[in-house]
C-alpha cells in the first residue's frame, strides 16, 4: 500500500467524519464491505454487530450520527500492513478507538470498529 495514498485516505476519513458527510464516506467502501462494530449490535436490533453491505453500513452510520450529534473524531496514529490500514482515533468523549479497514484495491472490503477494553 502506497503511503502517500493511505495518507490521503485517513485525512478524507477523518475530514468526511467530522462534516459528517456519509456519501463522501462510503464512496472508499465496496457495495459488499462487511463491517463489525459492538457499537452496531447495540444500534441495529439482531445484527450481533455485524453490517453486511453498504446499503446497511449506510443505515448504521446516520443512526449514529442521529444519535451523536456531536461526533468527532481526531487520529492520533495510522498503522499500516499489507491490505489493512488501522486508524486509531480519539472520539467527542475522549475514547480511543481503532477502525481496522482491509482494502481489495482502492475499496475497503471490511472493516472492524474496535474499542479500547476497560
């Protein structure tokens, strides 16, 4: 994966999330992406936090930002491997997140919402 190009994908990443611009967003998705969260299991009723499809990932993320408003994001660190791109990020309360995207090419194919264990 080309750094310069993965840089390029955090600051949108990032950029997109906070003006909370989900188009903008999902345009770096496949249609079939597979993306798990603990978060989605508890927004989407019978999902075991599992979103299949963009159509869906589309349906998760404006009910969270319906119910977070404030959303905010900014990245502390990228990590990088052969197909993966990690974000890790503070959210609006402070808490560390990391976003581990696999990409197939330019898309991501899955992506997992991973939070800091207490």
């Amino acid at each position: 994966m080309d750094r310069t190009a993965i840089q390029g994908f955090v600051d949108g990443w990032v950029r997109d999330w906070n003006a909370h611009d989900l188009e903008s967003l999902l345009a770096h998705y496949a249609d079939d992406v597979v993306f798990t969260s603990p978060v989605a299991a508890q927004l989407i009723e019978g999902s075991d936090g599992v979103v299949r499809g963009k159509a869906a990932l589309r349906a998760y993320w404006a009910e969270g930002l319906r119910r977070i408003p404030d959303l905010r994001f900014e990245v502390v660190a990228t990590y990088v491997g052969v197909d993966t791109v990690v974000i890790n990020y503070r959210n609006q309360k402070g808490g560390l997140v990391n976003e581990v995207l696999v990409f197939d090419g330019p898309l991501v194919v899955r992506g997992h919402g991973t939070y800091l264990a207490t």
